[in-house]
C-alpha cells in the first residue's frame, strides 16, 4: 500500500469545503501541513481546528508543500491553479475546472507545460457503486452503452441567495455549474468520455429571483432576490459523435420529487445508479428456462467518495504519475459542454461543437 504520509499537503480555500476536505485528509493520516485564505476570520478557524500553519498569500503556502486541495470559489480557481502548476506543486481542483471556458482553457494550458499534474475534483466517479458500473462495462454486460438519464434535483435547495453560489459573477452559472457539472462528468464517464458534437439547453430561474420562496433547505444567510442572478433548473439534451446521448436535468428548485438518479441504457442490459444512496440496480433480459426480465440490486459498501478520490490524488503524488482519472482534458470537456449549454438557451437554438482534442494546439 502506497505510503502517502510523505505528501506535504495544504489547502487554499478554508470555507465549509475546505474544511470538508481537511477533516478527511486527517482521516486518512495525511501529512496536512497548512491552509491558505484570504479572510483572516477563516485562517483563526483553521488554525485552531487543525493546528497547522495558516497564509494569507498563496506563494508562501505553495513554497511548504508538495501537493494543494483548491476549494475556492470558482472565480478564483485559475489564479490559485496556475501558480501552483507553475510552482511545480500537484493539484486537486475542486469542480468545475473554472468559472468559465476561457479561464479552464487557461488552466489547462498551464497543467500541459507543468511538470506537475492536475487532478479535477469529480468524487463521484469514486463511488463504489460507480466502481462496479466500471468494471461490468469493461466486461461487455452491457454491450454498448448508447444513453445516460442524468438527473441532479432538488426540489427546494437553493444555496443562500447573496452567497457567492449565487452570484454570476464569481460562480459563473447557477444549478448548471454547482450540480450539473457532476451529472455532466458522470453520464460522459459512463460512456467512456465520447467527442461531442452538439448541445442543445434550456435555463431557467424560476424561484430564486422570487420573494414568496418556499426554502426548506438553505445553506448560509438569504438576502433576498436581488442577491440572485444565476439559473436555478436546467435542461439538456448532449450528442455524442458514436451516437450515443445524454439527456440532462439539473435543479436547484423545481415543484416535482427531488432525484439523483443516473439511468444507463446499453444494448445488453441497463443499470440504474442513485447517486444519493449510492446504490445499483441491473436491469437485463434473459432466456434461462424461459424470457423473462432480471432485475438485480447490486449490494456494495457505500464509501465517502472525496476520502477515496483523496487517497488516490495522493498516491499519484507519491507515485510521481498523472493519474488516468479526473484528468484536466475531461475537465476541459464538462467545461466546454456548460459553456455550450449557456450559450444554446441564450441563442434558443443547439450550438454545435469543433473537436475536442485538447492536444497542445487546441490548448492554446
């Protein structure tokens, strides 16, 4: 078992997620040797928390350590990034890449001429669950997997409006680039990462901006309407080059039960994954004694995916390899489907994608 004690860590970034992160790192008996923000309240609370040293400037973090969690907000995803990558420090980057496409290119960009590596935060790739989808597919059980049903609702469960979740400007989108960035990588990752070639999408903001809101689930202090301006639901349909498709929903709010439901439809059988409960169902049709339907519950231990996706950062770090998972270039392709997504409900109509080969000529 790989010793990843030696990996000198910090975090940028000490809100709930940074410490969401720190707590599992000392589960693991990582080497946490300090954090870095900007706000002088969080740096005492993680001081005190986890007695290791704090920095109110990235560099200083970066020159102590080997590896950094970024848990920032999205806006500030590219600067904390690149001076890593540049520093020569390994990156995990909580989703999404960026705040926006060109900032995500940038990262990439910078990971491509690093001698470090880039590892996207998609924890939910590491559910055991998942795992067992995975290795079924590489069997064939499925034959070829032609459609995912992607499907991230909440039925009341808007972050704290005022917040930076809920400010275009920092976030860079809404429900879209909060949830749907991980049903976006999932559905794509269940289909082996497939070019695309053409998104069509549909946002709304339908109760954020309202002052009757019902909230039954609220992170963080509201202020009101006027501190949304982002999309609360979406909808989308993803076309793949092979033929195969993605058909995406994605809310924050809507008035219909809330679902994490991820649906794979393959030529020999098909599979439901609950996101959620983290649990599997079979759907296949057999011939053994007579036709009939199998329907199987798969029973695995659900796992906390963030611990297992770190352990597997760290380990690449000790390993000195990039890993094959969460790479920066399946980042760039969530990022460019979100963009795409966007850019359809605002024109009205499917937006066509170029090629994704993310080669060093289509980074720059």
């Amino acid at each position: 078992m790989t010793d990843i004690s030696s990996v000198r860590v910090g975090i940028v970034g000490l809100g709930n997620i940074g410490h969401h992160h720190a707590d599992r790192l000392v589960n693991l008996d990582a080497n946490l040797v300090g954090g870095m923000d900007i706000q002088p309240a969080a740096l005492t609370r993680f001081e005190e928390k986890y007695g290791v040293a704090v920095y109110d400037d990235v560099e200083d973090l970066l020159a102590d350590v080997d590896a950094v969690i970024i848990t920032t907000p999205n806006r500030f995803h590219v600067d904390s990034a690149i001076a890593a990558l540049d520093a020569g420090v390994d990156v995990l980057l909580e989703k999404p890449l960026a705040n926006d496409l060109a900032s995500a290119k940038r990262i990439a960009a910078a990971a491509r001429e690093s001698d470090a590596f880039c590892m996207v935060g998609f924890n939910n790739r590491f559910a055991n669950a998942v795992e067992v989808v995975k290795g079924m597919q590489a069997e064939g059980r499925f034959g070829d997997i032609q459609h995912v049903e992607a499907n991230y609702v909440r039925r009341r469960g808007i972050p704290g409006r005022g917040s930076w979740f809920t400010k275009r400007d920092i976030s860079g989108g809404g429900s879209l680039i909060d949830l749907g960035v991980h049903a976006i990588d999932l559905a794509l990752y269940f289909l082996d990462y497939p070019e695309i070639v053409e998104v069509a999408g549909q946002t709304r903001s339908e109760f954020g901006s309202r002052e009757d809101y019902v909230f039954f689930e609220m992170h963080g202090t509201d202020v009101g309407p006027e501190g949304f301006d982002v999309d609360d639901s979406v909808s989308a349909f993803i076309r793949c080059a092979d033929g195969s498709t993605i058909n995406l929903e994605v809310a924050w709010a809507t008035n219909r039960p809330p679902t994490n439901d991820f649906y794979i439809r393959g030529t020999d059988a098909g599979a439901l994954f609950d996101r959620g409960e983290q649990t599997l169902t079979l759907y296949e049709a057999e011939t053994t004694g007579a036709d009939h339907f199998s329907d199987t519950e798969v029973s695995t231990k659900r796992n906390d995916t963030h611990q297992t996706e770190q352990a597997h950062f760290l380990a690449a770090v000790v390993e000195g390899e990039r890993p094959a998972i969460n790479t920066i270039e399946q980042g760039l392709a969530v990022q460019r489907v979100i963009d795409a997504i966007y850019r359809s409900a605002e024109s009205g109509a499917a937006v066509a994608l170029e090629p994704s080969d993310v080669s060093a000529a289509q980074l720059d």
